[in-house]
C-alpha cells in the first residue's frame, strides 16, 4: 500500500486501507465505542499521503478529530508503512442535501487522572446491568442523546458537564443514564457512581435535616459530593421544592467544581421546569442539552426485535416479523407500550401454546392498542402539508423537475408517505407522477440518513408528521 499517492474517491484501494485501519482500531477501542463513532466513517480520498474520512455530522467530526485522531493516524502508518494522515470532514461520499442530482428515477441506488477510592455496592445499587449502551437501540430520534452519553462515559468530567437529557415519558432516558453508569463501572472502575431519582434524593434530604443532627446531615452531603459520577434522573420533580434545590445547587457546584461528572435527565428542557430556581436553570444550561424523540417505525421494529431476541422472550418462542410491523405500526410514542404489547402477545402465545400469529396479535391488542386514527392519512393530505412547509405547488412536487428546490421537498414526502401509510412502494411511486418503485425506496432511505445526520432535518419531518397527523 505504501505506493498509493493519489486515487480515486471510489478506489477499492483507499477502501482496502481502511478496512485494514479499522481492524487495528477495533483492536484498540471497546465495542460500543466502536460501532457509535466509526461505524458510521467512510473513507473518502487519499491524496499525497492523508487520507479524508467522512463522518455524519459535526458532533461525531469534533469527538473523533479530538479522541481518535492519534489512533486512528497511527493505525494508518502500521497500514500503509509509512508516514500518512487523517482528516475527518462532515459530509458524503455519495449525495448529499445539496445535489441536485440525488435522486434518481429508476434503479437503486483519556486517562483516569482522579482515582478515588474503589466504589462499593451502595454507590450504585440501582444499576440495572441491562442498560448498557449495547442494549439501546440508536436511531434517527435519539442518536444525539445516545452519542453524547457515550461520550461523557468514555471521559468523565471532560466533556459535556453537566450533561443534560430530556424527552418524554418511556422514550430510553433512564436507559442512557445507567447505561453511562454501567460504562464506568466496567471502563473506570475507580470511579465512585451514583444513580439516584430526584424523589430519592428529597427523601434523603429531609430526613437528614429532620431531627437536624448535624452528623446525619454531613452524612448526606459527604456522600452525593464524594460522588465521582452523579447521575440524576426526573429532575423535574425538583420543582417548587425551594430546600431541596438549594442543597442540590450546593452539591452540584462542589461536583463540578471538583471535576466531577454530573449527568440530568428530565420530561423537559430546564427553561420550561416550573419554579426552577433561575441559578439551577443557569447551571443546567451551562453545559450540554439534548432530547430524545419518540422513536421512529424503523427504530420501534429493531427495539422490538432486539426484544424478541432477549432472554425476557421464552427460548424457542419465534416472533414473526408481520406481528412485530403490526405492534410498531399501532404504538408510536412509548417503548414501554411497546416491551408492553410485545411481552402480552408472547405470553399468550407461549403459555397458551399457541402459535405467534398476525391475528392473535391484533385480537389480544385490539382493546389496548386501538387504530391510531378512524380516518387514513392520505397522500393528498402529505402532499399538501408538504407544499405548504417548503412553499411549492403540488405540480412541481410530483412533477420532473429536478432542482434540489423541488427534489428535496419529493423526498420527504414520499418518506412520510411511507412512515404515515400503509401503501406500498408502487403505489406511493404512482401518486408521485408515476414514479417507479425503487425511487421511492432510495427517497426513503436518503432523508431516514439526513435525519439521523443533521438535526434540523430531524426537526422539520418531525415537526411535519405532527402536523399531518392533526389533519387526519
């Protein structure tokens, strides 16, 4: 390889070096680590002995040109046998939102520098060993979230304190936030972790003022701000508890003062927690914020079927794929829901010994998980919301025209169209001036791509389905 000065972007040769890069990194990182930050990396050029890599958006860019960039230079020299680099862009290989020509209209296309002393059972008894960061199923909704977490559990107290998660109810929070806990155990196991639920921690507080003896209350103190890892979860139950806050406010000060890692989860963005104490709301703001949205078809199908495949489904018990699409298809909002309907159809099935069908689901689901809307979302209806949002006419929509101003806007219709229907492939190509099947399909997965890549597409298709939905 040490000959290669200039090839092509497509060369099978820069891809040949890369795999042989990856399987010195592999080597070198955990799994989890590996599958977030370079599953997702292409190799782009290699031109006069650096090598462009192309990651999918900025957070990913400044986490492996900051942590990875060393390793993965060196990985490149062991490969090539001589002196190369790396350069990490945002970007890719193939189309992006900018080319006009994307769609076509047939064929598919760090250290542990603070040891503390070595951590005990009660620092994290709460530690579900099931949420790991294996377990969670990243998708367009949550991939923010999910990289953010892993990044504060690979270096704890360096980036992103305090992190701050929020989102609604049953959408994998509680999940991120032992999952980061369970990292540090096995990864920095000098590390003292403490999971706690903001209930949990007012409990503690008063009854450690309430006979105001001064060594409870010490006690109390000394064991949250001892804490190397704090994770604290419904921080939104804080509200219009004014003691409480302030001795969180203390507390959270002399972690992070210390350099310790503070992790929040809550049901909402610290700027709408009612009664917050506006220092609390300036603390909580001053480091990362990131939601979790409800999941979308794609993302709820894979949890299911990496539920299926858990040990909490009976060994032998198949779960065909018709009946997982019928369970995502019906509960759109709530994972919980979803572990719910799921392990409801299994048992009956299991212990009724019968067989896992499509019309045991519906018949066991049909009082619980009613059709979501009496009334279809129709095509029309899409199309009319989406000419709306991006101000073009319905002609040009389904129309030939091939400027991004038009293409791109297609696109996400047809996306909706196949996230908020039933209809297939043909039949969403047909209604779309007869476009042919496979177009649809690399639509589909094209803005399915931009959205987990870039947030403000996430926003608009998410901010678009709402709207469809109130229609119908």
């Amino acid at each position: 390889m040490s000959d290669i000065e200039t090839v092509e972007t497509t060369s099978p040769e820069v891809a040949a070096v890369w795999d042989n890069v990856l399987g010195v990194v592999r080597s070198e990182v955990n799994e989890p680590t590996f599958k977030t930050w370079f599953s997702q990396a292409t190799p782009d050029s290699f031109v006069s002995g650096t090598l462009r890599v192309v990651v999918p958006n900025d957070f990913t860019r400044d986490w492996m040109q900051d942590r990875y960039h060393g390793l993965v230079s060196s990985a490149l020299r062991q490969v090539t046998g001589r002196e190369a680099a790396v350069v990490f862009s945002v970007g890719s290989v193939s189309a992006s939102i900018g080319s006009p020509d994307a769609e076509p209209e047939s064929g598919l296309a760090s250290t542990d520098a603070r040891p503390s002393a070595a951590p005990t059972q009660e620092d994290d008894p709460q530690l579900d060993p099931s949420c790991t960061f294996e377990t969670f199923v990243m998708g367009a909704s949550n991939q923010f979230a999910y990289q953010a977490a892993l990044a504060v559990a690979e270096t704890p107290g360096v980036a992103y304190n305090p992190l701050f998660v929020y989102g609604g109810v049953g959408l994998g929070k509680t999940h991120l936030l032992k999952a980061i806990g369970n990292y540090a155990r096995e990864h920095h196991p000098h590390r003292r972790v403490r999971y706690v639920t903001t209930e949990q921690f007012l409990n503690e507080f008063v009854r450690s003022i309430a006979d105001k003896d001064r060594q409870r209350i010490e006690g109390f103190r000394r064991r949250y701000r001892m804490s190397d890892i704090l994770l604290v979860d419904d921080i939104q139950s804080i509200a219009k508890k004014e003691g409480t806050q302030d001795a969180f406010f203390h507390t959270f000060n002399s972690l992070r003062d210390a350099g310790r890692q503070i992790v929040i989860a809550s049901d909402r963005p610290p700027s709408e927690i009612p009664t917050l104490e506006e220092r609390l709301r300036s603390r909580f703001a001053s480091g990362l914020i990131v939601d979790v949205q409800p999941p979308d078809l794609e993302t709820r199908i894979a949890i299911l079927r990496r539920m299926a495949d858990s040990e909490r489904v009976p060994s032998g018990t198949t779960v065909p794929d018709d009946v997982l699409s019928f369970i995502a298809e019906r509960v759109s909002s709530n994972i919980r829901e979803l572990h719910s309907a799921l392990l409801r159809v299994v048992f009956y099935g299991s212990y009724g010994k019968k067989a896992i069908t499509l019309d045991l689901c519906e018949q066991l689901l049909r009082d619980i998980f009613p059709e979501r809307s009496s009334r279809p979302i129709s095509i029309s209806t899409i199309q009319q919301e989406v000419c709306r949002f991006y101000g073009v006419n319905r002609a040009d929509l389904v129309g030939s025209k091939r400027s991004q101003s038009f293409v791109y806007p297609r696109q996400v219709a047809m996306h909706l169209s196949r996230e908020l229907t039933d209809l297939s492939f043909p039949r969403i190509g047909a209604e779309f001036g007869g476009r042919d099947h496979t177009t649809v399909m690399h639509a589909t997965n094209k803005i399915q791509r931009l959205m987990g890549e870039h947030r403000d597409v996430f926003d608009q298709v998410q901010m678009l389905s709402g709207s469809i939905r109130q229609k119908s």
